[in-house]
C-alpha cells in the first residue's frame, strides 16, 4: 500500500496530526451566524469529541470552541489530510469492491480544489452544499468504504457515518440522507442551529450525494432553457438568428448564459453590476465582448441584429438601465429573463439602480434599512421596464432566481390580476395555481423545462469515466451519439426535437472543452435512451474497449427526484406540488431496483425546508448483475415521475406513460380521466 491508501484505511488518526494554519489563498465559506447558546455551543463541543479518543479531549476541546467561535462551525481544519484532493483513477483506491472505490472517486472529485467552492470547509457549491460536516467525517466514512464488502451497506446520516450494517449484493452500497428533519423544525434558522450543533448538514443537490460535475452541467441546462425558449415564440419554425436575449448576471451559474446565447444562435446581451465578474467571463471566453457605455451598446445592438449576428455581449452595469433604455430606444427584446442572485436580496445578490457598485457594498452593512429600500425601488423600476417590453411582445420567464417572489414583496406590478395585465389587448392566462395569487409571468421550469423537457421524461442523465481517462469519455461520447441517432430513426414526433438537440450537444461536447474534474459528461435524455446508452456502456467495459468501470447518475434537477413547488414541479397544477411523495418514492424505488448508492435531501437550490430531492450512483462494471440492475432502476427510475405528472394531467406524460406501457408489459399505471370545463362551471 502507498502513503495514500494507508492513509485511506487508517481513518481517523490515533494520534493527532499537527495543527494547519488558515490558508488565506483558498476561498473559504462565510462566519456562520451564532446561533448556539451556551448550553448548546458545550453540546456541539461534546457532539464533536465524540469522534476521537478521550486522550485528545483536552487539546481538541479547546480548538473546536476556537473553531465554533471564529466561523460559526466546527469543521476540525487539523483533520484535514495532506494528499492532494482529487479524482484518482479507480486502481489507486484501496478497498474490497469497485463500487465502494468508485464512490470514493466521487467523494474526492466533490472535494478537489478545481471543483469545490470551499474546498476546506467541504462545501462543494452553493455557499452551504456540504459534502461533510466535518473532516472526522471524512476520514470515518472514506475508511469504511475501504474496508466494506458487497454484503455491507454504509449508512450515512448528514455526512456522518453511522456504519457498516450486513445487506447483500444487490443492496445499495451507501445509503444517504442529508437535512432530513422533522417538518416543523425546517426553517433557515433551524439550519442554522442544528447544523452548528453538528447533528445535520445542507446536502445541496449533488454535493451531498457526491454527484457534482462542474460547470457543465448549467451550461448544458442554460442551452436548452434557451433554444426551447426561442422555439416558443417562432411563430413559424424559424430559429433564434437576429433574435435578442436579455438578462443580468455573469456569476456562478449566470454567467452561462451569454455562452448558451451563443450555442443556441441568438443575439445575447447580459447585464453584470460587478466589474471581475465581467473581466472573468470575458477572459475566460465565455462572453465575446464587454461594453460599458449604454450608447454604445444600444448601437452594437442595433448592428448585430441588422447583421443577425450570434453574439453575446457583457454590458458592465445594471440590468434596470438595459431594460428602460432598449425601451426609450425602441429596441425589440425577443427574450428576457433575469439571474440576479434574488434568492439572496439584501447581501450582495442583487444591486439596486443609481447607486454605483462600491457604494451598494458600502450601504449593505452600513444602512441595510436604506439599502433594502433601494433594492426595493430598483425592482419596481426593472419591473415597470419589463412589463412595457411584454405589452410590445417580449417573452419574459422567471429564471428560478425568486426574481418574481422579490419583485412581488417590492410591490412591483407582477401580478396576473392587475390591470396592467388584464387590461392589454391579449392577457396573460392563468396557468392554474392554487392557493396563491399567480404572477403574470411564468418561471423557466414551468413554461419550459417542465413542458418541454420532463414531461416526455428528458432530463439531466449524467456518467463519469473512473478511469479518469479523456480517452475514455471520448469513446463514451461517440456510443452515446449512437445510441441517439439509432434512436431518432424510430421515435415518435412528440420527442424528435429533444432528440435532435441532444445528439447536436454529445457531437459538440468534445470541443466544448467542458470538463472540470472527473471525466464527466451530461446529456439530457429520457428512459429508453439512458437504458440503452447504459446498456451500450457495461458492453464496452465488458468487452475491454472501456478501460474501467462507469458511474452513472444525474442532477436530482430532473423528471422524477425532487418535488419542489416553485422549480422542478412548478408545472403541475393539481395541488400535489407541495406533496412529497414523488421524491420519497423515488428514492425509496431506486434502492431496491439496484442502484449502487442513493441519497435524499431537505433543501438545495431553492432553501431548506422549500424542496425534497434524491438522486442515485450506479456502477457500471461490465457484469451481467449490472445490465440487469440498470434496466430495472432506470425505467423506474424516470418513469415514477412520468407517472405522477401524468396523473396531475400534463398532457406529455399521458402521451409517454402510455408509450412505457406499450414498450413494458408489466407496466401498469392510472391514467385520469379528463372534465370537461364547462361542467365545472357555476358548481360553487
Ligand atoms: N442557471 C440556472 O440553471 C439556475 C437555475 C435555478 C436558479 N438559478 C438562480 O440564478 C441566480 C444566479 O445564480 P449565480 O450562481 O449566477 O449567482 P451569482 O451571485 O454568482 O451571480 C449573480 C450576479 O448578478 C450580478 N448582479 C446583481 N444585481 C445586479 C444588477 N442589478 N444588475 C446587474 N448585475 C447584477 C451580481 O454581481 C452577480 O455577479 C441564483 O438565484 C440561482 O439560484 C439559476
């Protein structure tokens, strides 16, 4: 054994390893709010200790109070082990079974400095996406996956391992939960103090379920939120060429727009307040050009569409100033949307009009009384803008960014029954929600991605090579490309499009020169398509063209793993998005059906307490277990959400739960009934 497997099997250190010093070159998470008591900071002491021998009691005591009082959290920084964090080939694992490595593969690659956003800290994206609490946690769970058998299963409670408990071979080999609560002990603050108290953590989507791939998972996203968009307002087939899209942020996620404008065709024009945020984006070429004068923008504008040109463009300013100037200036906006860090309004997420970038960071901490204020007029101002480009036709969408739910806490005019809505000429529909008053405008998930995307049963499929090999995931590339092109031939025209715009993405993706990290790739696909892919993968292993074994897995952003009312089931109307079911079950389903690990979260994307969502690993390892395992998990796994949108009446899951049925015998699923409108009228 080397110097990093012995490590590996050793876990916990028996004697301690000496302090490390804050390193201030690396980005590390924000001081978390003290929330503890007395009584409950001793608590989290006595909680953290639990994990080492009583001889180091006095010494870490000590530390981890100096720890909970500096940032809020214990995170046992001295743990922190000195190889290098990253990906390794799967060989280089020490352990009894390949799907124990292959996981740990996954855990590394959630924790390597190119792909977490606060490496120390275990935090992978999303300011509190923790992959583990603490680095005991770490080390405890990376030595029982070293150690465990196929006839062992790992049980994970919000990163810490309770232990190895007998299963068999078929069994998930992890099992996860993260922030699990109990319903009424699901507020922020609860967050806050449980999390500090070291009994729970914010699994995020797939920092906590060791499923995160980098950027290109959003920019892949963006591109179909995009292209699907402009097929929305074609009025007669035509693409995105000469058309112009406007929006605001070139951040974390944001900043994949202008790219995904580029890709998808179109003329993209993207606001960004923060002058590094728009110097990184442009350097990194994911923006072609930046301009910080409104009149010349207005005029480059004007040129690009004459030209029907495929440009993206930074503009170094507010969003509001864009909006009210393209309409003093008579500039049609095909598109417009917003990601603005609104979930996030009164700290830096979003920045108000008139007052300059330094002075609104000022402002923040000085007079945060002022500042919401300014934030609040500004969102009145973007709105009224927005509403005069609708009225001349623009199609705008919410971007999942709480732009609508910020705007309507400002008082801006967003709502569906106001009379700036019900007074134009065509206005808007009711898309059907109940219990709250609607807005006027949809969000992306529900007028596109929930449409266009997961009701045929597409969604973000996604596999990594644990070779750790390019070569490998070229090869995976070109099957995939296959596999879709075999399938276009036969598939009905309901799911051509999808079809079409996911081969046209597998073929680019090499020259996208999208990986970061693990040798992953995503690809949008529905059930028949990742069953057969899959199955085209555990072949090629199998018969040695593949190099080692392949993790499949997929954003829990998908049809069936997270119910969450305002993003990923904000297109079903029957009152069931605020249930959980379809998430339980999904997970509960595919840990049967053959998956290697699963995992379930309370938060991610949207809040803590706001969303529930699960996802799953699989190892492919070329073995026969694995093809049947496969099938069984996939189908289930894509078609329980199918089943339920189609029982909430979403006119595409009743057309692709009927065609799984035809393809699966065993397949048996309710099917509603539909009532006639007029029957219902005057009732009450
Ligand atoms: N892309 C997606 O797939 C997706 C999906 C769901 C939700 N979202 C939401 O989108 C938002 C953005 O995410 P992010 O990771 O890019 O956040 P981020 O904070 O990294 O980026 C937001 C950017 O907006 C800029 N900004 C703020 N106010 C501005 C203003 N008035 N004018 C111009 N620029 C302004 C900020 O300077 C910042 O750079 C988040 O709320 C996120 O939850 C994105």
């Amino acid at each position: 054994m080397n110097n990093f497997q012995l490590q590996i099997t050793k876990g916990i250190p028996s004697e301690l390893p000496s302090p490390k010093k804050f390193d201030t070159k690396i980005n590390h998470a924000p001081k978390r709010k003290d929330i503890l008591n007395k009584d409950e900071k001793t608590l989290a002491i006595r909680n953290a200790l639990r994990y080492f021998d009583k001889k180091h009691h006095k010494v870490l005591a000590k530390e981890f109070a100096g720890e909970l009082n500096d940032y809020g959290r214990i995170y046992m920084y001295r743990f922190r082990p000195e190889y290098e964090m990253y990906a390794r080939p799967i060989g280089e694992y020490p352990g009894k079974t390949n799907q124990a490595k292959a996981i740990m593969h996954m855990i590394q690659n959630n924790l390597s400095y190119a792909v977490a956003q606060h490496p120390h800290e275990l935090i992978t994206y999303g300011g509190n996406g923790a992959v583990f609490q603490n680095w005991a946690q770490y080390l405890l769970a990376m030595k029982y996956l070293s150690e465990m058998t196929e006839e062992q299963t790992l049980v994970m409670y919000s990163g810490h391992s309770m232990g190895l408990f007998p299963s068999h071979k078929n069994a998930p080999r992890v099992v996860v939960t993260n922030g699990m609560m109990i319903p009424n002990y699901s507020k922020q603050d609860d967050w806050e103090r449980y999390n500090a108290l070291g009994v729970t953590q914010y699994g995020q989507m797939t920092a906590g379920s060791y499923m995160y791939i980098g950027p290109q998972g959003i920019v892949h996203g963006t591109t179909i939120t995009v292209l699907n968009a402009g097929r929305k307002i074609a009025s007669h087939g035509e693409g995105l060429a000469g058309k112009l899209f406007v929006t605001s942020g070139l951040g974390g996620m944001s900043g994949a727009q202008p790219k995904a404008g580029n890709i998808a065709g179109c003329i993209t024009v993207c606001a960004e307040i923060n002058p590094k945020a728009v110097h990184t984006r442009h350097s990194q070429k994911w923006v072609d050009l930046a301009i910080k004068d409104l009149d010349e923008l207005v005029n480059r504008v004007k040129k690009a569409k004459d030209n029907k040109e495929v440009i993206s463009i930074a503009y170094q300013g507010n969003i509001v100033d864009v909006w009210e100037k393209f309409d003093e200036e008579n500039i049609y906006i095909d598109l417009g949307s917003d990601q603005t860090s609104l979930h996030n309004p009164w700290a830096g997420g979003y920045y108000p009009v008139g007052t300059s970038f330094e002075k609104a960071n000022e402002l923040m901490a000085t007079n945060p009384k002022l500042f919401k204020e300014k934030v609040q007029e500004s969102l009145r101002r973007q709105t009224n803008a927005i509403n005069k480009h609708t009225a001349k036709g623009t199609y705008f969408f919410d971007y999942g960014n709480a732009f609508l739910l910020e705007a309507s806490r400002a008082n801006a005019d967003v709502y569906l029954d106001s009379d700036t809505f019900q007074n134009r000429k065509n206005p808007p529909k009711s898309r059907g929600a109940v219990g709250v008053r609607e807005f006027a405008y949809a969000s992306y998930v529900e007028d596109i991605m929930g449409p266009m995307c997961f009701d045929y049963g597409f969604g973000p499929f996604r596999w990594v090579c644990t070779s750790a090999n390019p070569e490998d995931l070229a090869k995976t590339d070109a099957i995939a490309m296959e596999v879709l092109e075999n399938l276009k031939k036969d598939s009905p025209k309901e799911i051509q499009q999808q079809l079409s715009d996911n081969i046209q993405w597998i073929k680019g993706a090499q020259e996208n020169n999208l990986v970061v990290g693990s040798q992953a790739r995503i690809l949008y696909a529905d059930a028949e398509g990742r069953i057969k892919i899959a199955e085209a993968f555990n072949l090629a292993i199998k018969n040695g063209h593949l190099s080692a074994p392949v993790v499949l897995g997929r954003d829990h952003h998908d049809v069936s793993g997270t119910d969450s009312p305002y993003r990923e089931t904000a297109n079903i109307y029957d009152g069931s998005q605020f249930t959980a079911d379809m998430a339980i079950h999904n997970v509960i389903g595919d840990s049967f059906r053959g998956a290697t690990w699963v995992s379930i979260h309370n938060g991610g994307g949207v809040g803590w307490g706001e969303v529930i969502n699960g996802g799953f690993g699989m190892v492919l390892d070329g073995t026969v277990e694995a093809s049947k395992r496969l099938k069984s998990m996939l189908f289930w796994d894509v078609n329980n959400g199918i089943s339920r949108r189609n029982w909430a009446r979403n006119k595409g899951s009743i057309f692709t739960i009927k065609r799984a049925m035809k393809m699966e015998p065993k397949l048996k699923i309710t099917i509603p009934n539909l009532v006639d409108d007029n029957l219902l009228e005057g009732l009450f």
